[in-house]
C-alpha cells in the first residue's frame, strides 16, 4: 500500500471520532445540545480531555507520516538531479568518441591505401608491403573498437535519459502526494486547535499528560554526561530547547514537533537525521531499556510515531504534544517500544 494511501486511512474523520469528540466538547464546555443528535450521550470532563489527547496522538501519527513523505520527496529529487548529471556525462563521452571516429576514418581514408591490394602495388619491396598492410589492420582495429565504444556510450546515455524521465516523474507524484498531505494537516490541525481550545485549563493539562506524558523538573547543567562528545553534544543542544513550542512539522531553531527535535539535536553534533521519528527508530544500534545511555535515542508506539532523547535517570527530552513546551519526562510513559544507539 502506498504512503498516501495508508496516510489517508489513518486519519480518516471516522478513524479520529470528529464527531463524537466536538459533541464530547460541547457537552464538557456547557454549549445547548438541543441541536445535537438524541442518540450522543453525554461525557465525562475526563472523558472528553481522554478524546482530544487520542486525537493529538492520531495528528502527530499524520505529521509524522507527513514528515517522511518529505524526506521521501528529497530522495527522489536528488535521484532526479543525479540522473539528470549522468545524461550530461554520458553525452560528453559520446561527443569525445564521435570525434575520435571521425579521426580514424579520416586516417584510412587518407592513408597509404583503402586495401591491401593497393598496399602491394604501391610497395617497393615485400618489408614495405608487411608494414603496410599491418598499418591497415591496425586502423581498422582500432575503428572497430572505437564504434564499439560510441555504441555503448549511445546505449549508456538512452538508458539515462530514460532513468532520469522515471525520477523527474517520481519526485513529481511525490510533491503532488505532499501537497495534498500538506493540505490535510493543517486542516487537521485547525480542527484539533478548536477542540483544545473549548476544553478548561485542567482538561487541557489532563489531555497533555494523557498524550505527552508527565512534565519533570530538568536536572540542572552539568549534571547529564554521556559517553562520546558527539552525543553528550546533542543532548546538551536538545537541553537547550527547553520551553520552545510544540509546532507540527517543524524542526526548528525556536519551534519544533518530536522528530524535527531529534534532527536538529544531532545535526548540531554533525549527525544528519531524517525529519521522520520512523526513519529515525530504524538508524543505528538497537538498545535494551537497561542499556540506555544519555543521548540515547528512544521511540514510542507502533507504527513509530513519537521519539525523544535519552538524558539518563529514566528521563527524556522530548518535544511532547501541542500546548506543551519542549520538556523533560520519563522514559517510561505510555507507548515506549524500544531505543536506538546513533552514536
């Protein structure tokens, strides 16, 4: 199935209960449910803080699979570019060897003679008609090869303008898919905005903690020391972050959703990631729970959609959910599926 297709039915309006959760809100914020269907029953205030977290976690599931169809996006570009470069090396080639034949005709043709038989009646003796007629063999020896040769090249540069037609035409579909993906998340995000904002300040905390699990106080500087400078780098670089906002799709410098954190954590210690917390749980070494050490690298849920970095202690900094800042939390909240060593 591909990427679009399984994006489009993830974040189905039935799949995040649209309906069920704006009648949800409306009944916890006290709106006149006259107007509502009499078959919606009425929730609960935690109820309704329990429906706008799930949803918050089906959005960072379509960022996220937004994220990747970009990183995807970039692959087929540059597949494209490079293609593009290899007809322009191909046809350079061909150009060189084409002159080169024009030479080695031009040579027999101007040469002692078009055959050996003029080689033996134009010879003055039998030494001068050997080295002749070897002359004339190795003409067309060296003709033969260099048509051999243009041959191939032609064949080399067809083949390449037809790869590159296939990679311009990929990374088109490609850009068309994340438009369209593009579109449907910030419609997404609009909605979700409007149900979080009709929810009171405790809901709102009840729904960030039910997704983004619990806030911790940060340890003070100094205090998380990892094993190599490349990581004890990305996590003092994601450390520094604390208190940015939580923004979809975004990998920073002042704002940034859970894989664009990661990203720009490590792009500091010269570790390029992709923007994608499912590319990203796939890189480097796996690592048990009891292993884990500071810049460590863990992802949550299956399929991956969250991801967070290591500081020791059962702690993580992560860029947790909308309506809270990059933070500091455990390791341990709900979802964690495994951990990666990337340095």
């Amino acid at each position: 199935m591909a990427t679009t297709d399984r994006i489009r039915m993830s974040v189905s309006p039935r799949h995040f209960r649209k309906r069920t959760l704006l009648l949800a809100v409306v009944a916890v914020v006290g709106v006149d449910l006259a107007s509502a269907p009499a078959a919606a029953d009425p929730v609960t205030a935690e109820d309704a803080a329990s429906l706008v977290a799930e949803r918050g976690h089906q959005l960072e599931v379509l960022t996220e699979a937004f994220n990747e169809a970009r990183e995807n996006l970039e692959i087929q570009q540059a597949a494209a570019a490079a293609a593009t470069a290899d007809i322009a090396n191909a046809e350079a080639d061909l150009a060189a060897l084409s002159d080169q034949l024009a030479t080695v005709a031009q040579t027999a043709y101007a040469g002692d003679g078009l055959s050996a038989l003029q080689a033996f009646m134009t010879s003055g003796s039998p030494e001068e008609f050997v080295d002749r007629v070897a002359l004339l063999e190795s003409v067309a020896g060296h003709h033969s090869d260099v048509v051999d040769r243009v041959s191939a090249l032609q064949a080399a540069a067809e083949e390449a303008r037809a790869t590159a037609a296939r990679a311009a035409a990929d990374a088109q579909q490609q850009v068309d898919e994340v438009a369209a993906q593009q579109s449907e998340l910030q419609a997404e995000i609009a909605d979700y905005r409007a149900q979080y904002a009709a929810l009171n300040a405790d809901q709102q905390e009840a729904a960030d903690a039910a997704h983004g699990g619990q806030t911790l106080a940060a340890p003070s500087p100094g205090v998380v020391v990892a094993n190599s400078a490349a990581a004890q780098t990305a996590v003092d670089t994601a450390m520094a972050q604390l208190g940015d906002p939580y923004v979809w799709a975004a990998a920073g410098p002042d704002s940034f959703d859970c894989s664009g954190l990661t990203q720009y954590a490590f792009a500091a210690a010269g570790i390029s990631l992709p923007h994608s917390s499912r590319l990203q749980a796939a890189m480097g070494q796996a690592v048990s729970r009891a292993d884990l050490q500071p810049g460590d690298l863990v992802y949550f849920y299956s399929p991956v959609s969250h991801i967070g970095i290591y500081i020791g202690g059962g702690q993580m900094v992560h860029a947790s959910t909308f309506g809270e800042p990059v933070k500091v939390g455990s390791v341990d909240m709900s979802g964690y599926a495994g951990a990666r060593r990337i340095v």
